[in-house]
C-alpha cells in the first residue's frame, strides 16, 4: 500500500512539473536552433523587402525594443516586483540555509481569496514574519512596530513586503518627572510631577513595582491625577514612566483599506516576540480590527490561527513546522453583543482568537515540560515509524493537553487546590474523588489511588533521569535503538564520512561561511543580552538571536564579497569578465560548504558516544538503555491505557476537535493565573470543525496503544517525516 501511495505522489509531481519543464525546454530549443528562432526568422524575411520594414525590423532593434517595454512594466509593477523578487530570495535562503527544514501543515485552510486575518505566535521576532510571507500561497502585508520599520535593513524589508507601521505606546515612552506617592487606591499623587504638561487622558503610566501600566482617567493638577483602577501597594518616591495616547486612525484606514480590496493582513497579537512555551495575553488590537471590519465597513473577516513550531529555532540549521488552522468566523452574536458591550464583546473574541492559536502549537507552562512531551512522544511512536510533521505535531499536542489534564488530576489528589505548578511537579498523597468540572477529564467522577499517583510520579522521575542520562552521554533518543549494533566497522566509517565532508566543505566553509557566522553569532548574543534586559516577559531571550543572526549575515556578506572582489580585481590582476564569474560562481560554493558542513557536524555528533565506548564504564551504562527505554515504553502504553479513556476525544478520536480540547486548556491556564474567564474559553463548548486527521492515541484490540497507532499508521501508509532534535 505504500508502495502505491509512492507511486501515486510520484506521478502527481511529475503532472506539476510537465508544463514548466516543457515550457523550459521548447524555449530552449527555439532560442538554440537559429533556424527555429521566431525573432531570426521575422528579420531574415524582412531583408528581402526593401525601404522601412528591412531597416526597423533588424534582431538589435527589436532587442532594443523588448528591452524598453520589460523596462516600463517593471517599472510600472515596480513594487509587485520588488516583492517577489525579496520573497524569492528569503525562500532560497530561509528554507535551505538558514534553517534546515521549514514544512507547511494545514494550507488548504487559508482561504484562497478576500479578506482574511492570519494571527500567529511570535517567538522568534523578525524571522516569524518572514517565514510566513515566504511560505505562505497568498500576499500578506503585516502590521509591524513603528520603531522596527524605521530600521534601515528592517524599514527596507518592510516597506518591499508592503506593512503596515504601527506606532506604540511603549515605544515612544518617556520617564516622568518627580515621583508619585501610591496608596493603593485611583488617586495617583506627585512630588515634583508636571502632570499638566506630561499627562493627559488615555495616556499609561507604568509605574515601578506594578505588573501592568495604568490608564489615566483624568489630570487634576501637576500633582494630582486620577486613574481607572486601583494600584496595588501603597508606597512613596515611586518612579514611573508615561506612555502617550497614539493616534491610530491613519493606521486602520489604511488595514480596513487593504481588506476592502481583499487583500490577507498579518498580524502577532502577543504585541512582542518573546521565548515562552505559550502565549502571552493577547492585544485588543486584532479584535477590533475584526469587529470593527463588520460594524463600519460591512465586511465579515475570517480570522486564521498560525502556528510558527521551532525546533532549535535560535541556531542555524534549525527546523520549523508553520501549521495553518481552520478559519474562525466570528459570531452573530458577538457582532450584537458588540453594538451594547465593545470591552465583553472584544475580550470574548480574543478568547476565541487564543484557543485557535493555541491549536496550532503545543502549548506547555515551560520548556522543561516542553521537552517531557517531546521524550514521551518519541517513546509512545513504535520504533522504526516515522511521522509526517502533522502526524507529529497532533501527537504533540495530545500528549501535553494530556500530560497537563493528568498532573492536575494527580495535584488535586494530593488536596492542593491550586493548578499543577509551572514545573509539572505533583507531591504524594492520597485523592479525594474528582469530576469533569474544572478538570477536563471524564463526565464519570475518578478517584486517583495511591497506586496511581506512586506510578505517575515514578514515572515522571524515570523519564527525567533517562533523558539526563542521554543528555551527559552525548546520545539522543533515536541512537540508543542502535547501540547494541555499533562496532569498530561503525567508527572508521564515520571517521572516514567526517573526513569527506570535512575536505568538501572546509574551503568554502572558512573562506565564505564561519567569518561571517562566527561574528554574526557573536553581534547577536550581544543584542540578546540587551533585550533581556529590556524585558519582563523574556526567558532567555533566545527570540531575538536568529533575527539578529540573520541581519548581520545579510549586512557582512556583501561586505565580504567586496573585499573578496577588490583582492581579485586587484591583486591576482584578473579581468572585469573574470572578476564577475568568480564571484557569480562563488555564492555556489559557499552553499555546497554549508551542507558539507551539517553533514559533518550530524557525523561528529555520531562519533562522540561511539568513541565514548572505549571507555569500560560508560559502555556498561551505554549498554543498559535500550532496556530501560523498553521498559519506559511499556510504562507508557501501560499509562495510556490506564489514563487515556479518561481524556475522551484525545484518546478515542482520529481527529480530534481541537478548538474544543484547547479551550480546557485555555481554561486551565487562566484559572491557574487567577485571571477571569472569558464565555468564550467554556471547556465545554466546540468552537469550529475538526482539524485535520493525524495520529490517534487509540488502543486497538488484542494489542497495546503503540499497536493500535502502528496498524492505523500503516494502512494510512504514512511512513515519512522526521524526528525532532532533542
């Protein structure tokens, strides 16, 4: 059956390609054979015409002709062409350079004309957008901050992918005179304040010491003002800064104008890139946008949830997955509850809005669990499957709304009323009895046994010291399957591949590649540091790494060409003709240097548990893993069909409806942080069509869960795709 759907792709892409190719290869033939050449032919019998017609139509003249005419339709689709022409080169880069892999799940559900609003998470700052416009079927002008489009290299990339500039408050912020005097109520006092001249109202004043800026209601005097809600604490000397109102009028004529003409709008309603595991709350922005295209302008906009999943995102050589999730069409009664109540209609709409982002990635309190999913997934898949990346991404997502559901439920075991803390950590003790309600689990009331919570935290412990294990041993996961097989034979032939690619790629590699990398990698961590200083929401600040990357290489490697050129031109004394061919020839060279390289760098990671084995001690440890991770996936399945049944659709489906699962968890998060809950996050309730089938956690009779996956898997004849990199 695989071999069928082989065969069936196979022709499928040759039907693609036929029409290119054959266009190709007949322009080929008529521009190589005089004889066949339509221009030649028109000029060779307009010599045997004398007067006008033998002087105009000569081959230079039509030349010159055709020259002329491609120079006025460049220049009138001048901006259509620039943006192509950029789109096509960060394709070529983006996709085969700078990452190793980018794929695309869920296109079909983009729509394919009109108006529509793609909204994706942003966790790796300039590089998201990019990946989208370069990937993406449709034209997308996004919404981008005012202090980034004023960049050079940036404000040039922009304005040829036609955003939209937006101007933000804390952009253009600016430290308060004097200092305020808080007492934990609106009333916000000065000593030495100008509030007459530096506040007025709408403006924000972020005050030290509070989680979020306040909205000033009203100014009073310079020492007096009001705000909308209440501060925190009571306190004296406090600094603060202001945020000005922005006038944003002249930026949503020209969003409302765009969508008028069907055009597709982008945007990142975080309002910030950052490097957390989930969203941060999302900005009104996008709801009003969406509201507001049907009140004022008539239009019903589609909005489509993007997710951007990286994998080792912030190095070179990183994948990524751009999943595209079902439309969400905003409904009927939100358009009225927004004529009578714009805050509870827009805080409802961003709900939604949450819950399909949150179904386009695997949303996770931290990167540690993150990590957990991973381990988990690649123990349940049976060995020697390999899932496509939707396949991979489902099973992703099944097993951290799972893992979350579960924890929670071994948490409140242990009578502790809050939510499974960020850590996933859970303490021992017995349960009391447990519903759906507020859990997610099964309509049926459970009790967690002490067996159960013994198991789940043995578990739990077991799987963090194998991956700790693999982790000081230099192994990944999918290696510990061939431990028992690796020999001498295995080492020279590893050695001896390290070898090739090195002598492949070392040239290229050290003239055109590492100088450029080594400092552009060196500039970045600086701009790292930088931007975790300059923020509250930022982990690590891995987010802005690859973008500040990708804009020193695009900066030095002209500059490096330069150079490289002079030296030619002028030292080794080679002619223009030559100079440029060189150069042509050595973009080419650099590229093939590159993948040289990866192949090295994938042998040298191979090679170090292999010459690790020589060592007595660390091949008796080498040699017990395989057991162990055996028994963990016995473990697994045995979870899994211990659990599963309790998580309903998770388990039971193919397909599983995702905007109804995510909203538990949008649910539970928000409980978790002691935030309201919106009518939209009701866990209960289905928010749109089922997505795409992928792999379903179901047990199949007679046989384990791992079976089951294994048999659904294999008569879908899905055998492609690829593992992550731990």
């Amino acid at each position: 059956m695989q071999a069928v759907a082989v065969e069936a792709d196979e022709a499928n892409w040759w039907r693609d390609v036929s029409v290119p190719v054959g266009t190709v290869l007949l322009l080929t033939i008529l521009l190589a054979v005089d004889d066949l050449n339509p221009v030649k032919i028109l000029c060779s019998y307009a010599q045997y015409y004398q007067g006008v017609t033998s002087v105009l139509l000569t081959e230079g003249r039509i030349g010159c002709l055709a020259a002329l005419l491609l120079a006025a339709l460049v220049v009138h689709q001048k901006e259509r062409v620039l943006y192509y022409c950029v789109r096509t080169f960060f394709r070529c880069t983006f996709n085969n350079m700078f990452f190793s892999s980018i794929e695309i799940v869920g296109l079909e559900h983009l729509p394919k004309t009109g108006p529509v609003i793609l909204t994706g998470n942003h966790n790796n700052q300039f590089v998201d957008g990019i990946i989208l416009l370069t990937n993406c079927d449709r034209q997308v002008s996004f919404m981008i901050a005012q202090k980034s489009f004023d960049r050079p290299l940036v404000g040039f990339l922009a304005k040829a992918f036609h955003c939209i500039p937006v101007s933000r408050p804390q952009d253009i912020a600016f430290p308060g005179a004097g200092s305020l005097t808080l007492d934990a109520t609106t009333c916000l006092r000065g000593e030495g304040t100008a509030f007459v001249k530096q506040l007025r109202a709408g403006d924000q004043v972020e005050i030290a010491g509070e989680e979020n800026p306040h909205k000033v209601k009203s100014v009073s005097s310079d020492t007096q003002a009001v705000l909308e809600a209440a501060t925190s604490r009571s306190e004296s000397g406090v600094k603060y800064k202001v945020h000005p109102k922005v006038d944003q009028s002249k930026m949503f004529d020209e969003v409302y104008g765009g969508l008028r003409k069907g055009r597709c709008l982008g945007i990142f309603p975080e309002g910030g890139s950052h490097d957390r595991t989930d969203l941060l709350p999302l900005k009104a922005g996008v709801a009003m946008i969406a509201l507001d295209a049907f009140h004022k302008h008539h239009m019903t906009v589609p909005i489509v949830p993007v997710g951007l999943n990286y994998f080792k995102g912030h190095r070179f050589g990183g994948r990524v997955v751009v999943e595209f999730g079902p439309p969400i069409v905003v409904p009927e009664q939100m358009y009225l509850q927004y004529e009578s109540d714009r805050h509870a209609a827009i805080e409802s709409l961003l709900g939604l809005i949450a819950t399909g982002m949150r179904s386009v990635i695997v949303p996770t309190p931290d990167y540690h669990t993150l990590q957990q999913i991973y381990m988990a997934r690649r123990l349940y898949v049976p060995d020697g499957l390999k899932l496509s990346a939707e396949q991979t991404m489902d099973l992703n997502r099944r097993f951290a709304i799972g893992l979350k559901r579960v924890l929670d439920l071994r948490t409140r075991a242990a009578g502790d009323v809050a939510e499974t803390p960020a850590t996933g950590a859970a303490s021992s003790a017995s349960a009391p009895c447990l519903s759906r309600s507020g859990t997610g689990l099964s309509d049926l009331d459970y009790e967690l046994t002490q067996e159960d919570a013994d198991f789940i935290d043995a578990f739990k412990a077991e799987v963090e010291d194998y991956s700790a294990t693999l982790k000081r041993l230099g192994l990944k996961d999918h290696q510990v399957r061939q431990i028992g097989w690796w020999g001498v034979s295995d080492l020279v032939g590893r050695l001896l591949y390290l070898l090739a690619t090195m002598l492949m790629g070392a040239i290229p590699q050290l003239l055109f590649n590492l100088p450029v990398m080594l400092i552009a990698s060196k500039w970045a961590v600086s701009e790292q540091h930088k931007a975790l200083k300059a923020s509250k929401v930022k982990v690590a600040a891995r987010d802005v790494v690859m973008s500040y990357k990708i804009i020193y290489v695009l900066t030095l490697v002209p500059v490096l060409y330069v150079f490289y050129g002079s030296l030619i031109l002028f030292y080794f004394r080679l002619c223009t003709t030559s100079s440029v061919l060189v150069l042509t020839i050595c973009p080419f060279f650099a590229f093939l240097g590159m993948k040289a390289s990866e192949q090295g760098i994938r042998a040298y990671t191979d090679l170090l548990p292999l010459f690790k084995r020589f060592l007595p001690a660390t091949r008796e440890e080498q040699d017990t893993l395989p057991a162990r991770r055996k028994q963990l996936q016995k473990k697994l399945n045995k979870a899994v069909k211990k659990f599963g049944p309790l998580l309903g659709d998770l388990y039971h489906l193919k397909s599983v409806d995702w905007a109804k699962e995510i909203g538990w968890f949008t649910h539970a998060a928000e409980r978790a942080a002691n935030l309201p809950q919106s009518p939209s996050q009701d866990p209960a309730a289905p928010l749109g069509q089922p997505l795409a089938e992928a792999a379903c956690p179901a047990p199949a009779e007679g046989g384990g869960c791992a079976e089951g996956l294994a048999r659904r898997l294999a008569a879908a004849g899905t055998a492609t795709g690829r593992e992550e990199a731990d």
